[in-house]
C-alpha cells in the first residue's frame, strides 16, 4: 500500500468513527465532496495545506494521520 492508499484510509476511518460523511467533511473542510472521494480512494496526491484543513475539520492533530 503506498502512502496515497494508507492517508486516504485513515481520513476515512476517522471521518466514519466520527459519524460524518464525505459532503460534512467536504462543507468543513471547504473542499469539494469528490475530493474527499478521490482522497479516501488513495487517487490524490494532496498537498499540506489539505492535510491541515481536513485534521481541523474532523479535529484531530495532522500527526495522526499518518500514524497507519
């Protein structure tokens, strides 16, 4: 699994463990719903700026994230 694969996972355990779907995630972290789709498939190679606003947006420290 590569890192792409492994982030997108995470974001999309964490978005569900939270109860909140990909166009709630979206609206918070002001990114469009098939971003968040493209991420969680692994099919985005997202920049910094991105990994922050969705860890503010589901309130979760970056590093954790990347904790796989």
């Amino acid at each position: 699994m590569d890192i792409k694969e492994a982030y997108g996972k995470k974001v999309k355990a964490v978005r569900k463990s939270q109860n909140v779907s990909q166009e709630k995630l979206a609206e918070l972290a002001e990114l469009d719903r098939t971003y968040i789709s493209d991420i969680e498939n692994g099919k985005r190679n997202v920049s910094i700026e991105t990994v922050l606003k969705i860890a503010k947006a589901l309130d979760k420290p970056m590093v954790s994230f990347f904790e796989f």
